[in-house]
C-alpha cells in the first residue's frame, strides 16, 4: 500500500488527510472500500501527494457515488462534462465582483450546502483547485453531526421534527448566510442568468432541520445558512429567531479552512458538511474545478 490515512487535527472532531494515493489504487476493492468507510466517519478527507487530472479526479469520486451532471448549466465546465468550474477574476467583464466588509475581493461563498435549492441533495463532490490565490480563497467546512451533538437538549428536541423551506436568489434574499456585510458591486452573466430563471426552474423545496446518517445513526443539523428562508408551520417571528440561533450557533463551531497547494483534492460529504469560500484579493484569478456526487438522501420535496 503506498498511501497513508491520518487525523486531519487533533482540534477537530471530523476530518481525514491521505497522502499519497495515486491512480492505480483505486483498482482495488479493499482500497475503495476503506476510502468509502472514512468518508462516511469523518465527512472530511484531504488527498496529497499524487499528481491531480480530470480523469483522476473523476475517477476517485465515483469510489464514492456515480458522479453526475451539475443541474446548473451556466457553471459546467466547457471540456469536462463531469466537472463544474467555478472561475472567480474580478477584473474580468463577465465576472462578479464584491465587497466583503467594504473590501473588494472575489470568490466569496457564504456557509452553504450545494444544489438544496432543489428537492434532491446529492451526496458531496471532489474539488481540486487549478489556480489559487496569494491569500484568501480558503474553503471552509463545519460538520453538523458535531454541531448537532452540541445543542443543548432543549433544542434537540425543539428542532427535531422541523423543515426548513429553501429558495435559491441573490444573496441579500438569505438574511442568514453571513455575518459579514456583503455587497455585489457587480453581478456577472453566468449569476444573472441563474436569477432569472430561478422563479421558473428552482420554485421553493423543503429540507428537514435534522437528519439521521443512515449508516451510522447520528444526527446531523441540516441548515444550510445560505438559501434559508423559513422554517415551515412556524410564525414570522418565532421562525426567524430560530433561524438566528442556529445559524449563530453554526458560525461559532469548529471549523477546517482548507489553504490550497498544488495537487491537492477535498472531499466532503454534503449530507451533513456545511462549506464556505473567504474573499480573495479583487486582483487575481482563482479557478476551482469540482465533481458532483449523486446519491441523495431522499428527504426533499418541492413545496405545496
């Protein structure tokens, strides 16, 4: 066996880095199937040491899960039908470009889960980073298994049983996906395009506020801050004072920000892993390539 498994941090309760996997691993069962078993434990896993490529990237994700077309067209990679490609270049005519505390910068996301805009959460997804920037740019993950685990029992058992009605929109249509104050001074082509379309292609779903991870049985907070607009059966007030609580209590857990280097992938398990992008600096170019894992848990339905 040429690659090793080891703890991401001892700071953290999730998270697994393996170093030096390469290509022809993957073409044992027993190799996968261990692959499959630290996902599944620690929602996390980081891959060094072995040089990234499309087709490697491809071909470790679907260890996992079948890999899938994205369902939002304007981000899908032009080569690479398996890939979505997410190109943050502030200083190009077809880019965003945003103000993050009065800061000029690109490639911000706010604490998210992918596609729970729509009925069907997939599974997770590989990324692997072509161009990074000097600073910024980091990818941060929250596991909320671990943010279940600390509620308080009392909001254990109030969220348990809740759903949370999702709608995808401009940023300032999630009251709760940041506590940075956050300005688009610009909207791109591929943003505008998905706004427009989203009353027609992406009408509002509902998502459990709890779910059980089938393998294991632990329960996981399942809000996703970004795309939260209310909690279903509860009144104005007492919805958004929930919502307040929990996203607060998201925000303030253990978090990993990933710092990327040459060669490095990330799984992430979007079941039950909340991730998020810092601001890069307003003058570079940072490009993402990403695989879509299908598989989903089956609780999300469009609303009546």
């Amino acid at each position: 066996m040429t690659f090793t498994f080891e703890k991401l941090s001892n700071d953290l309760p999730f998270g697994c880095l393996v170093t030096g996997l390469k290509p022809h691993d993957l073409e044992l069962e027993e190799t996968r199937q261990r692959l499959r078993e630290r996902w599944e434990i620690d929602g996390l896993v980081i891959f060094r040491g072995s040089r990234v490529t499309p087709d490697y990237q491809v071909a470790l994700s679907e260890c996992f899960a079948e890999t899938i077309i994205h369902p939002v067209r304007e981000i899908r990679h032009p080569e690479h039908e398996k890939l979505i490609r997410l190109v943050s270049d502030p200083q190009g005519e077809d880019e965003d470009l945003i103000e993050v505390d009065g800061v000029p910068g690109c490639g911000w996301l706010p604490w998210h889960k992918d596609i729970i805009f729509t009925e069907k959460l997939n599974h997770g997804g590989i990324l692997h980073a072509t161009k990074f920037t000097s600073t910024g740019g980091e990818t941060g993950y929250v596991d909320q298994i671990d943010a279940y685990d600390r509620l308080p029992d009392e909001l254990k058992q109030r969220v348990d049983g809740l759903e949370v009605v999702y709608k995808f929109g401009p940023v300032e249509t999630s009251p709760w996906c940041a506590r940075e104050a956050v300005r688009y001074v610009k909207t791109g082509p591929a943003n505008r395009s998905m706004y427009e379309r989203a009353e027609r292609d992406w009408p509002p779903v509902v998502h459990p506020l709890v779910f059980t991870q089938p393998a294991t049985g632990r329960k996981a907070l399942n809000l996703s801050p970004r795309f939260a607009q209310y909690i279903l059966g509860l009144d104005k007030a007492e919805s958004d004072a929930l919502l307040t609580r929990l996203s607060n209590h998201l925000w303030d857990s253990p978090a990993y920000y990933h710092k990327w280097q040459p060669d490095e992938m990330v799984l992430w398990d979007n079941w039950r892993m909340l991730h998020r992008v810092t601001p890069g600096p307003f003058d570079e170019v940072r490009i993402v390539e990403r695989t879509t894992l299908g598989g989903d848990y089956g609780l999300g339905r469009t609303l009546a």
